[in-house]
C-alpha cells in the first residue's frame, strides 16, 4: 500500500515539474503566470536561460518517475539544483511569499525524496546496467581486517602493507 502511494507522490511530483518545463518553453503568457521570457529577464537571467531550466525539469521530471532509486535520486537531486537557484532568485528579487511559495515548498521535497533514496555508495550513480557491484577479494590475498593480509596456507605473523 504504501509502495503504490509513494509511486503516485513521485508521479505527481513528475506532472507538475513537468508541466513547469512545458512552460518555460512556451512562447507567451500561460494560465499560471506571465511569459517566463520577460520574467527570467527580469530577474537579471538572459531570456534563454529559462530553456535550460526547463530542460532540466523535464529530464528529472522523467527520472523521477522510473522506478529504480538511482533515477529517483538523480531527478531529485538535478531538482534540488534547480529550486535551490529558483529560491536564491526569488530572496534576492524581493518578490512576494504569495509569488514564491512553491519554489522552497518543492525544495524540501525534493531533499526529501534525494535523502530517501540516496545510494549506499556513490559509485552506485556511475554504474551501468552490465556492470557488478564490487565484491570482496577473495584468494590468497583476501584482505583480513584493517589492511592485513595472509596468504594461503601461511601460518605466523599478519602482513602489513
């Protein structure tokens, strides 16, 4: 049950961000807000900028939805990215907590949704799907604890590296 929950929070979360990208790319004004060419201008942003944010919107909005917690992790955190600059441009253009909710309100949830399915190990992100996790060595130079070794059929003192 709460499996099928949280995969709806994820697809709502993919509909809206992307949503927002379909915006950024749209030539005029929208039903949500004025045209976010004359609104990245005037912000202090050139007017293509708001083409890769919305790029980048839409890609996590497509990660987020895969279910494996790599994709996830990484559309939340390129999320994390994105409003953690759209919360910046909101604080330093003084504009009004009616305007800017939305932008510190997703960041949390998508630090949220990053911490919840942060990998194990980092390299877990620079994998592809052919490759194996790392196991331990085995053999006869099977690491023991803290960097001794002992060889095969070897009786006497640990060796240190």
């Amino acid at each position: 049950m709460f499996k099928r929950f949280m995969t709806g929070v994820y697809w709502f979360l993919a509909a809206e961000f992307a949503l927002g990208a379909v915006t950024k790319y749209w030539p005029g004004d929208t039903i949500f807000s004025s045209a976010y060419s004359v609104k990245f201008v005037d912000w202090g942003y050139p007017s293509w900028m708001r083409f890769v944010v919305g790029a980048l919107e839409g890609v996590a909005a497509l990660l987020l939805v895969i279910p494996s917690r790599r994709t996830r992790f990484l559309g939340a955190a390129t999320l994390m990215f994105v409003l953690t600059g759209a919360v910046t441009t909101h604080i330093t253009n003084h504009d009004p907590a009616g305007e800017s909710w939305a932008a510190p309100t997703h960041l949390v949830i998508m630090t949220i949704l990053a911490l919840a399915n942060w990998p194990a190990d980092w390299r877990e992100l620079l994998r592809t799907a052919g490759d194996k996790p790392p196991t331990a060595p085995t053999g006869p130079d099977r690491v023991h604890d803290r960097g001794s070794v002992r060889r095969q059929g070897q009786s006497g003192p640990v060796l240190r590296r």
